[in-house]
C-alpha cells in the first residue's frame, strides 16, 4: 500500500473503487503529467447517500461531508490511471459544483469538505486552486461533484 493510501486509512477511510460512468466519459484520463477526473459523485457501495438541494433536502454540513466523498472517489479515478498515488506531485485545482436552493450562497463552505480532505491526506501536495459553482441541478440529483486536476511523476 502507498503512503498516501496509508494516511487515508490512518483517517479511518478507504479508498473505494472507482465508480462506473453514468455515460460516455472516462473516470479519469492522463494528459503527459497532469490526470483529469471527470466529475465525481458522492457515491458509496454505489448510492448516494442523500439527494436533493443544498440549503433545501440537504444541508451544508451534509454536503460538506458529501464534497469529501467526492474528493475521495476523484482520488480512485486518479489511481485508476496512475497505479500508485504516491506519484501525485500536487492537487493543480479542484472544482467542485453544489446543487442549490435558490437562496444557498454557501458554495465555497460546502467545497471546504473536499479541499480540506485532500490537504489532511496529502499535505501540500494538496494545496489547490478551485471553483465553488453552485447550480441548479446535477446528474441522479447529488447535492454535489467535485472533479481534479492533478500533477503526477513521470
């Protein structure tokens, strides 16, 4: 197991596989030394585990939980293309989109829970630039997707 595996089992997580498409898209793709993910849900043992609006159905501190799912199924994908996550050099940018009631402006909170995620299992490495989007609806209703973008080693 890697280090970067071991420090997300150190925060009682597990890395799960990688969530099947729900179209015509890759996970995730490599690009000479930058890996893309496509947007991630907050799937667990394929379901979401809450559906709705933020600020509505959902509320922020669930979805800032959600957010971090997402982060940690954006890092299966990442694996999935580059074997061994110890070769992530850095997380480049993270966005992320919240599907809000009409009245949510907390965006940028809910996002905290992926960004914080990647920065407890990756330290600096996981320091990133971001969007926070809020919309008004995302695929099977999620609250939220979160997608990276991040450099890896040759």
């Amino acid at each position: 197991m890697s280090a970067v595996e071991d420090k997300i089992a150190a925060l009682g997580l597990k890395l799960p596989e990688v969530a099947p498409p729900l179209a015509t898209y890759q996970p995730a793709v490599r690009s000479g030394s930058y890996v893309f993910t496509s947007g991630q849900l907050p799937m667990v043992d394929g379901a979401l585990p809450a559906t709705g609006k933020v600020g509505a159905e959902v509320s922020p501190e669930q979805a800032k939980e959600l957010a971090a799912t997402c982060a940690l199924n954006a890092l299966a994908a990442v694996k999935s293309v580059i074997g061994d996550l110890d070769k992530i050099q850095r997380v480049v940018k993270v966005v992320g989109f919240v599907a809000s009631a009409p009245d949510f402006t907390g965006q940028p909170g809910v996002l905290n829970g992926a960004s914080e995620l990647l920065g407890e299992i990756l330290g600096v490495k996981g320091v990133h630039a971001r969007s926070a989007v809020g919309v008004a609806v995302l695929p099977i209703d999620a609250p939220v997707e979160v997608e990276i973008q991040v450099e890896v080693a040759e």
